[in-house]
C-alpha cells in the first residue's frame, strides 16, 4: 500500500515500511495513488542526496537535477518498488536524475513500448542515463528493433543508446545471429574514427562484446581491434579509461574457458 502524506512528516528511510492509509483514503482513485507514492518517494530520494556524491555524477556526465543517492540505496528502492511500471513512468517525467535511473530499474520490461523508448530517449543528455536507457531496452521485445534505428542516427546519445544495446544483444542468449553481428564488425572497423566522442566508446565496447561472447568471430573482431588501434574518448575530469580491445577479448575468452573447466 502506498503512503499517504498527512501533515508534517519526515521521508521513508529506504526500506522502511509504508505508511497505512486512513479508511477514507482508500476510495482514492489509482491516479491519486501513484501521485502520493510519486511524491513519497521523491522526498525519500532527496532526503538521501548527499552534494558530494552528486557531484561525483556530475564529473561523470550526470545532467539536470542530481540529488547524490548512492546506487546502494537506489537498489535498496530498487526493490521496494520493482515492477511498478507506472510509477517508473511517473519517475522518469520528474526530470531528477536518480529518479530516471530508478525509472529504468523498476519499470517492466514486458510493458514497454516502442513509443515509451523513444520519448525516454529525447530526453536524455549524458551517458549515465543514456547506458541506464540501453540496458532496460535490452530486456524489451523491441531492442532490435531501437537498436537497429538508434544506432544509425546522428545524435550522440542515440547512437550511443544504439551501440550499447548491441553490446548488451551481442552477450545475450537469444542475440542477432554471427552473420548480422560480422557486418556490424566491418562498421567498427571503418567508421569508429569519424564517430561522435560517446558513440566511439560504444562502438569500441560493442567489438569487445562480440569479440568476447562470439567465439566465431574471435578472429575477425581481433582483426578489426588491430586495424582500428588506440580509440581516443574524451572522459572529462575522471580516472575513466577506454579499455583495449584485444586485451578485453583475451580476458572474456579466458573467463568462458574457466567457466567451462
């Protein structure tokens, strides 16, 4: 049950119970609901913001309102919260950061629509939402199909979104087959160079991804890491580094080898 604000109160702490409702407050109609858990649940995620933290988040590409919740009390609301699609939507709409990643992390991936995607996509501005938006496209039955179209835009976000979901897709069970994943190869291969600063850390991460979880392709992502050398991104003022390819591939093909030992 959602909480009900009545008067002066402080927030929630994470995990914390929810506050019974008066009997009266039962006859709410669901829209009042998920405008009382909405508003609970931001006061929470304020109360929990710490300034150094955000600007932590800041540095590494965070935009808008950041508060400062460590990702260990989002997961703690995590998974209060989790499968409430609704409330994500609400979440997202607010514009405050760590709500948006919260977003991504309860919303249902069965209830997601193309359409939902791409309006959560025209908002984002940095890379930490921008991952946070690919890695819950991925569990959708449409991550093909945003993949495919974002990957090819001239937006640095959306193309970012777009090589991220075929790292993701590339890893996965149930991804495009080694014939598709090739030609996405031979992509890398001549345009990483001209891409856009986030779109290049991505397409390099994609190589990684089918290097490293496509064994028939081991050699000819080794071929293409060879080919493109150092792949130059601009991180800002952090400690972040683009990783080797090869390097990164040799590491996924060891950890396959020791899981099969």
């Amino acid at each position: 049950m959602y909480p009900v604000a009545r008067g002066p109160r402080t927030p929630l702490a994470v995990g914390a119970a929810p506050i019974e409702a008066p009997p009266s407050a039962l006859a709410l109609p669901a829209r009042a609901w998920q405008a009382l858990a909405m508003a609970e649940l931001l006061e929470t995620l304020r109360a929990l913001g710490k300034e150094k933290t955000a600007e932590t988040y800041r540095r590494h590409g965070a935009t808008g309102e950041v508060l400062g919740v460590s990702y260990a009390d989002l997961g703690k609301l995590q998974k209060k919260h989790r499968g409430d699609h609704a409330l994500a939507q609400e979440l997202w709409k607010s514009g405050v950061h760590e709500a948006r990643v919260l977003a991504t992390q309860i919303a249902v991936p069965a209830e997601a629509t193309r359409q939902q995607l791409e309006s959560w996509l025209a908002d984002l501005s940095g890379y930490p939402l921008t991952d946070a938006l690919a890695g819950f496209a991925a569990q959708t039955r449409v991550a093909d199909a945003c993949m495919k179209a974002w990957m090819k835009s001239k937006s640095e976000w959306t193309a970012s979104a777009g090589w991220r979901l075929l790292a993701l897709r590339a890893m996965g069970e149930d991804g495009p087959g080694a014939e598709e994943l090739e030609t996405y190869l031979s992509v890398i291969e001549s345009q990483i160079h001209r891409a856009q600063n986030r779109v290049r850390h991505q397409m390099n991460h994609a190589l990684i991804a089918i290097g490293g979880s496509v064994p028939a392709l081991e050699k000819r992502a080794l071929q293409v890491a060879k080919a493109i050398g150092v792949v130059e991104v601009d991180h800002g003022d952090t400690s972040c580094e683009t990783p080797d390819a090869a390097s990164y591939i040799a590491k996924m093909k060891a950890r396959r080898a020791k899981k099969k030992s």
